[in-house]
C-alpha cells in the first residue's frame, strides 16, 4: 500500500509541476483509484489509495471568441465545405458552437443519430448512456445534410477520419485549431461552447434556466458563472471598493 501510494503520490505531483489543470489531474486520479477499487473488490489486493486529489481554484476559464470571430471560423469553414472533409468541418463548427456541443460528444456521434430536425446526443457523466435528443436549427441541419450527402449515409460514425475511422477527440481539437489559425484566432473546441453558452446568456438577458438546458450543465453553479461574468460582479465591486477608499480620504 505504502508504495503504491508513493507511486501515485508522485504521478500526481508530476502532473502540478507540468502546470496541468485540476479538473485533468484529479479525473486521473479518478480513474486509478476506479482501478484499485476494482482489483481489491475481486480479491487481487487488500489495499487502497488515500492520495488526495488537488485543490481547485473554483474558477473556471469561460473565455471563448467573441462572435466576430465565429463568424469568421464559420465563414472560413462554409467556404472550404465543397468536399466531404470540408463539409464535415463545417458540420462540426456549427454543432460545436449552435448547441454548444463537447467534442467527446461529437466522436460519438452515429449517423442514425441524426434525424430530421433532430440529433440525439450521448450525454456526459451520469448521463453518459443516455441519448439526449435536440433540436436543431436550420443552419446547423442544413450543414449535417450537405455533409451526409458528400459523404453518403452509410452506417456508422457521423464524422469519420480519412481513413474512414470514428474521428477521435485530438483530430476534432486539431480542425478547430486548424480553423481558428486560418481565420486569425487561437481557438479550441470547447472555446466555442464556452462562446456558445456567453451568447446565449446574451439572448436571453441572462436566463440562467434557459441557458443551463442549453448547455446541459447539471448544477446551475456552472450556468451562473456565465451570468456573473457577463454582469461583472467582481469588477462592479471592486469600484465601488475603491470609490468607497477615495471618498474616504478626502474626508
């Protein structure tokens, strides 16, 4: 037990040093301690791991392009959608940033999960199991369309690989990337969710409901991190801070 801990102890340190963020360090952690439970459930070992996880800083980057730079990445992306690998970049764009989609659930997306108007998501977390259907407008429809048509509705995964495989989570990163630089951006997949969720908690004045089934995050917590950074609590308050300190020194 000692040196399995000391193990696991150092994996986790190694991940601070490296300057890895909390959430990816303790999902690691996570995972091997899903590892050890199992083996000592089967009787393989009689030990278990006390390694904690890392502290949080509780909060969360939610930066994202702002929707100039969107519809830069989209139009860029429309352009180049004359081909199947063009018109399948597209699909994902808009589905990334439409119905602020995760790009784990765009891999898993099938064909048959796309229906007329409809797209059933696979869910995260506890929910990871369970189809999630949405609707959707008729920009990103459309795009899904001239991409199945391009790439034929063969069974199987909705967005495939040149080599015809499931398009894994690190090529998605790599065309979001890819799209961003062409149109003069430093953008990530989940940038554009987090661009997604700002602009719908433009639209809605702030609906923290509305929003929060937009973006299917399971605790309103999350959903409120949008509205209070598109408010600017923390800035609000810190000038009322320091006109409350000069008001005071003229006294």
């Amino acid at each position: 037990q000692g040196e399995a801990n000391g193990l696991v102890l150092r994996y986790r340190n190694s991940m601070v040093l490296k300057g890895m963020a909390p959430n990816t360090i303790n999902g690691r952690l996570t995972s091997i301690r899903s590892l050890v439970k199992l083996a000592r459930t089967l009787g393989l070992i009689s030990w278990s791991l006390d390694v904690q996880p890392v502290k949080s800083s509780g909060m969360r980057d939610t930066s994202g392009p702002d929707l100039k730079g969107v519809s830069r990445m989209l139009d860029h992306a429309h352009d180049n959608a004359l081909n199947v690998l063009g018109a399948r970049d597209y699909a994902i764009l808009r589905l990334l940033f439409d119905l602020a989609l995760r790009r784990i659930e765009i891999t898993r997306l099938n064909v048959d999960d796309y229906q007329p108007g409809r797209l059933s998501i696979w869910g995260k977390g506890k929910n990871e199991h369970e189809k999630e259907p949405r609707t959707l407008p008729p920009q990103t429809e459309t795009a899904i369309k001239n991409y199945l048509i391009l790439r034929g509705s063969v069974d199987g995964p909705l967005f495939r690989s040149r080599k015809s495989g499931r398009l894994s989570g690190e090529q998605v990163w790599r065309i979001v990337k890819g799209i961003g630089v062409a149109s003069g951006l430093d953008v990530w997949p989940h940038a554009l969710r987090h661009s997604s969720v700002s602009v719908a908690m433009d639209a809605t004045d702030g609906n923290i409901e509305k929003v929060q089934i937009h973006a299917r995050h399971r605790d309103p917590e999350t959903t409120m991190i949008y509205r209070d950074r598109r408010n600017d609590v923390a800035g609000e308050i810190s000038r009322l801070v320091a006109d409350t300190a000069d008001k005071r020194s003229r006294e």
